[in-house]
C-alpha cells in the first residue's frame, strides 16, 4: 500500500504520525507532502521538521519534490488530503482512487455558517457536497465540532471517520506523582485573542486568594502578551506568574513535566489544540475549554479532566481550587489523561487503525470496527 499525505504547512503535531505511517509500509511506500513554506513565527515554536525525513517533500519550495508530489498524487493507493484543493481531490476520485480528507471545523464562530454568503465559498461547498457522494471520498474530521460542522452540509454516508492531532507519546509514560508540592499550573501556545489566557489569569487570581503559593507559568509570544502582563500587573499577580518567550516543544514539555495542571481556556476558534495531547500524556491533570475540539473530543468531564464554558473565570477558578484542595482527585484525573492518550490517542495507535481500515476498503474486505477513539465510524 503506498500512502500519500499532503498538508499546507508542516507542523510538529502532524509529523508523530506520519512517523508512524511510514514505518509500517515502509520509507518507500510513504510520502508527506508540504504545499506551503513554514510560517517564520511557528518555525520558533517548533513547527518544522528539525531533521529531514527521506520521506518528506518540501513541494513549496523545491521543484524535484514538487514533481514527485505530483507522481504521489496520481498513483498512490491512499491520500490523506489536509488541504482543501477540491478540483485536485474529484480528480483523483474520478480516476478511482481512495482518498481521504482531513480538516479542522469549517464553521468556527464567530462567521460560522454565515461563510457561504460568499459566493466563491458557496461554489466551493456545493461542489465538495457533490463530491461526497462517492463511495471513494471519506471525512477524517479533526474532532467533534468538525464532524458537527460538515454534517451542516453533507453526510458522507458512513464514511465520516474520527480523528484528530497525534503527539509523541513518551515511553515509558512520565511520573504524575513525584512533583513539587506547590500546585503550578501551566499554559503554553501562541498568545492569541481565540486563546482566551485572560480567562485563565483571572481564574488564577480566584486561586491565590486559596492558595498564596500556586504558580502560574505562561509560555508564548503573540500580540495578546503585553496585555497579558498588564493583566497579570493589575491583579497582583506578579511574584506568582512566570511568562515566557516561545521555546522549542522539547523543552515546553519538560515544563508541563513539572506542573500539575494545564489549562486550555481557548474559545470555540481553536480546531483542535494538540497542546492538550502533550500535556495529558505528561501527566497534567486536564481543565479545558468544552468550545476546544480537542477538549470535546478526548475530555469526558469529571472521568479525565474538567470542562468549563469559554471565558467562565469564576467556574475555572473553582475547579483550580478544587484540584489544589483535593490531591487525590488531581492525580486520577492525571492518570486517567494518561490513559486516553496512551490507550487511544496516540499516533502508533491512529496510524495502526488508519492502516487497517485502509487495506479493508481497498480490498473489499471486512472493516474493523473500533468502538471509541480514531477511526471509529462516526454517526452510528
């Protein structure tokens, strides 16, 4: 089975994966494709492969892998298209050929829907919905609010697979007991308005009036941080929150290695938030945004982590103080995250179960049925 995978900009959260996807078939069998160069402030944070895989082609910028792209694109067995080329996909579909597509929620509020009253946007979606008619054309929706949002518009008639982001997942697992005894709290990422961190510092400043000794360690740049700090200024918290710079993911990870808790406050604009699969198999207990995909998908409320509505600081203080209190409840949910992502979201699992399901559909043959997790059938 030779696999293609295309996307428009690398990104560390997509490459854990696609190390798993090659290594199956093997190196020959596999490509990953990037249409786009990588964007200068997501290179510093990591976002670009540090070593070059004999797999990936650069099809932006150099003109041999773009060609050989092209190649990938006509023969191979399976494509998983990450971008939406909706010409290039119904030709590959009329030629017979298997091709997945894979997305992040096309409806992110606040436009939402209101997106087709572009007339280009309109064309497009009604010829993707002609698409979705054929039997070769499946949906891998990047989390629940993804699927939600393609069924807005089309079914795909049993052919909607789950997915999501696939992060490296250490082995063997990271203590979540042997921490330091001052509850820390962390959050790391691009410091964005649809991040909502102020939430997050607001809800810190509900802790401190229990708990004078927490931490809070905020880790990004972006055009939110100066507001930030002035936040963090205003409410006194200074000697208890440490920001700073974006840093490569090796070392973000180390820092979620030492906390207790990550919090993902962002609004229903964040697709997904692969930062959460870090933080879980790092062993941070988990309160998130319900509006992350992320959070809708991976996260059951009060069994692996806790949900709160977007910008809700009182409703997420409380539930840091909850979790500063009672110890015991920190660490279940802390290895219950562990869990879910070691268990089921982790990219050796995706890539086995995407692999399976590929050679039953390519064979004619009988398609595993996975319960819960990746490429379970959705809408069943």
């Amino acid at each position: 089975m030779r696999i293609l995978q295309v996307t428009n900009i690398i990104s560390h959260h997509q490459l854990p994966l696609a190390r798993c996807l090659a290594s199956a078939p093997g190196d020959d069998n596999f490509r990953f494709a990037v249409t786009d160069p990588p964007m200068v402030e997501r290179v510093k944070m990591g976002w670009d492969a540090e070593e070059l895989e004999s797999w990936l082609l650069s099809a932006g910028e150099n003109e041999t892998h773009r060609v050989e792209f092209e190649h990938w694109w006509d023969d191979a067995d399976v494509v998983i298209a990450g971008y939406r080329n909706v010409s290039r996909i119904a030709d590959r579909v009329r030629r017979g050929k298997l091709t997945f597509y894979m997305s992040e929620r096309w409806w992110k509020p606040p436009i939402g829907i209101a997106r087709l009253l572009h007339p280009r946007f309109a064309w497009m979606a009604y010829r993707f919905c002609r698409l979705a008619q054929s039997p070769l054309f499946h949906y891998l929706p990047m989390g629940r609010y993804a699927e939600t949002d393609m069924r807005r518009i089309t079914s795909f008639q049993g052919r909607m697979w789950d997915w999501g982001y696939f992060t490296d997942v250490h082995n063997p697992l990271p203590s979540y007991r042997d921490r330091d005894k001052r509850l820390r709290v962390i959050w790391a990422g691009r410091m964005l308005a649809l991040k909502r961190v102020d939430t997050l510092v607001q809800a810190f400043s509900i802790l401190m009036q229990q708990n004078p000794k927490a931490r809070l360690t905020l880790i990004g740049d972006g055009p939110c941080r100066h507001e930030l700090e002035r936040l963090v200024q205003k409410l006194k918290l200074t000697g208890n929150v440490d920001i700073h710079s974006s840093m490569p993911v090796a070392q973000v990870r180390n820092q979620m290695r030492q906390a207790h808790v990550y919090v993902l406050p962002s609004n229903g604009y964040e697709g997904w938030g692969a930062v959460l699969n870090e933080a879980m198999s790092e062993g941070c207990a988990i309160v998130a945004s319900e509006a992350a995909g992320a959070a809708k998908t991976m996260i059951r409320h009060g069994e692996n982590g806790l949900l709160f509505a977007p910008g809700d600081y009182r409703r997420l203080g409380d539930m840091l103080v909850q979790l500063s209190r009672n110890e015991s409840e920190r660490l279940r949910l802390a290895e219950a995250g562990q869990k879910t992502i070691s268990e089921y979201w982790s990219p050796n699992i995706a890539a086995e179960r995407f692999l399976a399901v590929s050679d039953a559909l390519l064979s004619k043959g009988v398609i595993p049925n996975y319960p819960t997790g990746p490429m379970s059938l959705l809408g069943q």
